[in-house]
C-alpha cells in the first residue's frame, strides 16, 4: 500500500514524544520538593513554601499519580510521613512503590474501585490535625479516577450525568462545574477535609490556560461555580429530563440552599492550603517546537489552547496549512496543544485524537492539501478514548490505503468510527501508557512541493 516516507512518520512521532517527555512527572516532582533537615521545602525561589511539620500524609491521584508518588517518597524519609502513602491511578499505570498504597480505579468512567479509593483517601484528609501536612499530588485524569458521589447520589447515577455530558460535546470546564456539585471531594471537598492540617498540591495540568479550578475538578482550590449554574448547563444541553432524578433532585436541592455549597473564594480553610504547577500543556508544545527545530524543521505555533470540535479544528489546521504550504522554502513543523471534543452521532469507536487525524486527511484531499504531509494527534497520556491508541498519525496516502481496504473513511467519520478506519491503514498511535497527562498534542509536517 502506499504510504509516506517512514522518516516524517518518524520525525511526527519523535516531536509528539518529546513534548510527552517535557510533562515527566517524576522529574517534575524532583523538581520543586526538597527534604533538608527535617524541613520540607516546596515550590522555588519565592514561592517556596517550608516547614517541619509533625507529620506528613502523601497523597497522589491521577494517571501520573505513581511517577509523582515515586519521587516524592524517595525524597521525603518515611519516619516523616504520617503513616503510608495513597497514590490512585488507572488501571495501565498501576505500579508498585515503597511506602505507597497504590489503588487502581476505572477511567475514563468511574467505577466502584475509585469510590472506595476516594473513601479511603477521605478518610486519611479527616485524620490530618494541626502542624500536619497533607502534600496532595495532582494529575489528569483525577476527577474520573476519585468519585465520590454527594450523600443520596448512587454512582451510577453519577456516572450517567458524566456520560451524557461528553456526549452532548460539553466542554471541561461545563462538565466540571457539574461534577464538582455532585462530588464530595471535587470543587475545594479535599482541602474543607482536610483543615485544620496545612495542604500543599503539587500540580501536573491537563488543563488549557492552567485553572487550577478545572483541573481534576479542583479537589484543593475554591470552586466560584454554584448549584445553579451545573443545573443550567444540563438545561442549556438539553439533556435535564435525562438526567438521573437522584441528581436532579440534589442539584434542585442546592440551588435552594438545603445542600452545602462548594467553598468560595476567600473562605477560611484556603489560608493554609498551596500550590505548584509542575507541568503544563503549553510546556509540552514549546518542547514539542524545540524538537522539532533540532530536526531541521521552520517552526511555527499553531496554537497552545486549541479547542473545539475536533472535526471542525481539523478542517480549519488544514486550510491554515494550505496558505502556509504555497510559499514554504523547506520543511515546516506546525503544532498544536488543547484538547477538542467530539459530539457522539454515531455508534463506532474512537477518541478525539483519532476522529481529529481521520478528519484532518478527509479535509486534506476536499480542500487540496497538496504535496507531502504528515499530521499526529496524540493524547499525552498516550490513551485515547476507550481504545489502546494514543490517537492517529495520517498522511495525503491514508484515505487510498482505506479505500483499498473496502473502507469508506467518509462513513466511518460520521459513525464516530475512526478507529477502524485509521486501523485500516495502518495509521493508528500507539505508545502505550505514558504516566502522564497534559491534554493533546498535534504535529503537522509539511515539505516544500518539487
């Protein structure tokens, strides 16, 4: 069949791993957190927070939740921690560490070993006193991996809620704002646990622009969002009737004031809490750039907060790439970070990296891409939607390599079916798990026509 050069292919994968390679929380952790004395130092240079505190509960959550765990349990002695650590994570990243209880839980859906994580990890912020600290480890993935749903909510009523707002294309934050005012650690729930004990989270963003408050739904930050504004999204969607009645009576309940509010800005228990952002996905772009300088490739940003339907991002990356392609002297890079979305029409399997590479070669050829090109849209975590791909590496060969294997890409796009037909052609990529997530990477490369 034919297909690109293997070099650009390469090259695509070698600029997606690098910017992967940036988020690496262990080295991150290694990074902000020192161990002197009997002194726990946090953060850098002026936002450095130190103490010697009577005791410390190491808690990690996400999928770098291990890697983060690792670090921190090899810098801080375990006669300074307050008995052992909790670290939960998904399932592909589940390792076992020294001085860890390690709990793997169900992800991108919650499922029950995550709320009997979440139960366990309640526990532990509740038993932290004064002159403790909780060091509080966060990664992407968090608000899957930790559910814990509010008092009368089952959670598959939880889980039903989540799943129709991804499916109704909802962004993160919308989905968040939901999420937290069902949950009983989201939205600030872990640092009101966690008082009257100092709090520290040391933060890996999967997050565009970095709100803390979005990220695992902001477990250790004050959430400004309310009842009624979870329960306008759900109406603004449309899909209100649909959602579980247990969770339309404790939302309907909340905006009465008869359910506890998620604690604001400027509440007492944020005084002793902090925080570190450690790794970002605007970081993993500008090494992504780097890298593919050393290739010997022009560089250019694309964007570091792209967003939106991934079809339709799809087709706007190509006709930027087509302006940019008529007058290119030599071999151009284009990359992208963020993280779209994908409104489920159809009953295939997929991910939005995956439906953003099977749109991107089907915009391609409608609106004459021409010459050489390659693209990759990659998770970070180098998992994509329910498969075991990152996402789809494709170029101006892939539709022909589907059509000669009987698939319409066409149709399969619109069954949100990009799975099979990047299979097809051989253009699926798979790393495996990485342990880390900063949301999505996109690498276009482009060569000078003859």
């Amino acid at each position: 069949m034919p297909s690109a050069t293997p070099s650009l292919r390469g090259h695509a994968v070698a600029v997606f791993q690098a910017g992967v390679a940036a988020a690496d929380p262990f080295l991150a952790v290694k990074r902000v957190v020192k161990f002197e004395g009997r002194q726990l130092h946090i953060g850098a240079n002026q936002a450095e927070r130190r103490g010697e505190w009577r005791g410390i509960h190491l808690i990690a959550f996400g999928k770098a939740a291990c890697a983060m765990a690792k670090a921190a349990q090899q810098i801080i002695p375990a006669s300074c921690l307050a008995g052992k650590g909790i670290a939960v994570t998904n399932y592909e990243n589940l390792a076992s560490l020294d001085q860890v209880d390690v709990l793997g839980a169900g992800h991108p859906l919650p499922d029950e070993n995550g709320l009997q994580a979440a139960k366990i990890i309640a526990n532990r912020l509740q038993s932290a006193g004064p002159n403790e600290m909780v060091l509080v480890l966060v990664s992407g993935g968090g608000s899957a991996l930790l559910p814990y749903p509010a008092e009368g909510i089952p959670l598959a009523d939880k889980i039903a809620t989540t799943q129709l707002l991804l499916a109704c294309g909802a962004s993160i934050n919308q989905i968040n704002c939901v999420r937290k005012h069902l949950s009983q650690l989201k939205g600030g729930g872990m640092a009101r646990l966690a008082a009257p004990a100092d709090l520290h989270a040391l933060i890996l963003s999967d997050v565009l622009g970095d709100d803390l408050s979005a990220i695992a739904s902001g477990p250790t930050v004050a959430d400004d969002t309310t009842y009624a504004d979870a329960v306008e999204i759900l109406v603004s969607f449309g899909i209100w009737q649909q959602v579980p009645l247990a969770v339309q009576t404790h939302l309907q309940q909340g905006v009465k004031g008869l359910r506890i509010e998620t604690p604001k800005s400027g509440d007492a228990i944020f005084k002793k809490t902090g925080h570190t952002l450690v790794g970002s996905n605007a970081i993993s772009v500008d090494a992504a750039l780097d890298a593919a300088r050393k290739l010997g490739y022009q560089t250019r940003l694309y964007s570091k907060q792209l967003c939106g339907e991934a079809r339709s991002m799809a087709e706007q990356l190509v006709l930027h790439a087509r302006d940019v392609a008529t007058d290119i002297k030599q071999p151009t890079a284009l990359i992208a970070g963020g993280e779209t979305t994908v409104t489920l029409k159809g009953n295939g399997k997929g991910g939005r990296n995956q439906e953003m590479a099977l749109a991107f070669a089907l915009a391609a050829e409608k609106q004459g891409l021409i010459g050489e090109w390659t693209f990759l849209s990659g998770g970070s975590d180098g998992l994509d939607g329910p498969t075991d791909a990152a996402g789809g590496i494709v170029d101006q060969y892939s539709l022909r390599r589907m059509r000669d294997a009987a698939i319409d890409p066409a149709a399969m796009l619109d069954d949100n079916n990009s799975h099979a037909a990047l299979q097809a052609a051989n253009d699926l990529l798979r790393c495996g798990a990485t342990g880390t997530n900063v949301a999505d990477l996109q690498v276009l490369l482009l060569h000078p026509n003859e």
